[in-house]
C-alpha cells in the first residue's frame, strides 16, 4: 500500500492561532502527523508514505522525528504546493490539519490558501476550500482522499464533497481564532483509531471529481488583485474582483491558483 499525507496547521489539535511560535507549529505538526504514521503502519507495517508540509513556506514539520521510511516533501516554492508528490501510484490520500473554507462562520482561522487576497473560490458554481481543491487533485489520478482532520465545521461544510471518506474531529472552533481543544493524547489517539478505519474501508471510498471543462472562479479582496491575476493568458475578468479561468485539464486549473496567489500578493505592494 502507498499513502500520501498532506499536513497543515490550521486544523491541527491544540492551535488556534497562526502567530504561535514556530517551535510550538513545528511540535503540533509533527507530532500529530506521528499518531497518523503509527496508525498506518498498525494497519499496514511495510506501507510506503509520501508526506507534504503543506502550511506556509512548507517547512514545519521536523524530519528527524519521522520514522527512517518516510519520504518528506519540504519547502517553497514548489509545484502544486499542497499536494506536490502525488500521482497515479498511490492507493490514497489523507488531508491532516486542514480548516474550512475563507468565509465560513465560526470556522477556525478560515482561509482558502491566502487570507489576505482571496474571499471566495468556486469550481463549476460551487463554493470550494482546500479539500476540495486539493482532493479534486488527487481525483485525477483516482485516488481516493480516505481521511480529513480538522475543527467541526471543516466536517460541516466538506462531507458533502467526500463520499465514504472518514472525517476525524480534532477541536470545536468556536471563532475564527478560538476553540474548544481536546486534551492532546486523546486527540491524536482518535486520529490514529480513524486512520485504520478509514484504511479499513477504502474500497468503499470515491474518488472526488469534477467534471469537464473545469471552470474556476476566484473572487480576490480588491480590484488591483484582479487586474494583476487576469495577467495570466485565457484568464477572464468577470467583474472589477473575479477572475475566471477554464480548461479540461485540472493541472492548469491548480497552476492557475498558485499563479493567481502570486500575483494578487504582490498587488499588496502598491
């Protein structure tokens, strides 16, 4: 068996804050990525495992805490960010630590890759974050993201995207930068319990799609962000804030994202 784990921090039990110091990011991260690791290996001992710091710049999670067979994709910038390292050889995906889409009410530090330019991403009409985003990524290769975790109300707005995949419930957020924790041992005890569940039903879990041509959507926080991303070749400025792209061909629709977040970043130098 070959899982690829993709691991960001805003989900991550005990955090609830963007600005906690690195030391303690690096801590939570990696320790929470271990409870998964165990639980795969107690499903399956020789299971190969492709890990993807995907919070920030890339560099959070500590190598030298990580099991001598576990392959570390670290750093920024890089190609498709969140989920570099995957194609058709894996038999799933697990997302750990991810967060409810930019604008969800009460959700623990909501963001869609950038909180300071995007306010809104929509592939074929509909609202998306990261899991889908990213999950849609992993559907083109066909495989299957068996496991999220993350706050409640990533769950609430993400399952019905996810069919058959095992949501595990890391804390209650109660605001964007609040939250009722779970005491760190138990968390991660549940989590590592829901990975061997959600292994233990793959066969029963779809792959996410969507279909084609993909056509996406991204509104930014102002016009100037806009403007600098309706830059990229077959781009279409729908109004003075969204910008659309379309293709059938979902790595252009990925790349599109990363080039539009670029170029709306630096529109907040002028």
């Amino acid at each position: 068996m070959k899982i690829f784990i993709s691991v960001d921090m805003e989900g991550i039990s005990g955090l609830t804050y963007w600005r906690e110091k690195d030391e303690k990011i690096e801590k939570f991260m990696t320790d929470e990525l271990l409870s998964v690791i165990d639980g795969i290996k107690e499903f399956d001992r020789n299971c190969e495992i492709v890990v993807c710091d995907s919070h920030s710049n890339g560099r959070n999670i500590d190598i030298a805490k990580l099991p001598e067979d576990i392959k570390l994709i670290s750093g920024y910038p890089r190609e498709f960010y969140m989920i570099s390292g995957i194609d058709e050889t894996f038999d799933a995906g697990m997302f750990i630590g991810y967060h409810a889409p930019v604008g969800t009410l009460n959700g623990g530090e909501d963001h869609t890759y950038s909180s300071s330019t995007i306010f809104e991403v929509k592939i074929n009409e509909r609202v998306v974050g990261e899991s889908e985003i990213n999950g849609a990524f992993l559907g083109e290769f066909n495989v299957p993201v068996v496991l999220i975790s993350g706050d409640d109300k990533l769950k609430d707005f993400s399952s019905k995207f996810f069919e058959g995949t095992k949501f595990v419930i890391t804390k209650k957020s109660l605001g964007r930068l609040s939250a009722e924790l779970l005491q760190i041992d138990y968390a991660h005890k549940i989590l590592k319990e829901g990975v061997k569940e959600s292994l233990s039903n793959i066969k029963n879990i779809k792959p996410l799609k969507f279909e084609k041509p993909f056509k996406i959507e991204i509104t930014f926080i102002n016009t100037l962000m806009a403007e600098f991303a309706s830059l990229i070749p077959s781009s279409k400025r729908v109004d003075g804030r969204k910008v659309s792209f379309e293709s059938n061909s979902y790595k252009d629709i990925y790349n599109f994202i990363m080039a539009s977040l670029n170029l709306a970043y630096n529109a907040k130098n002028f």
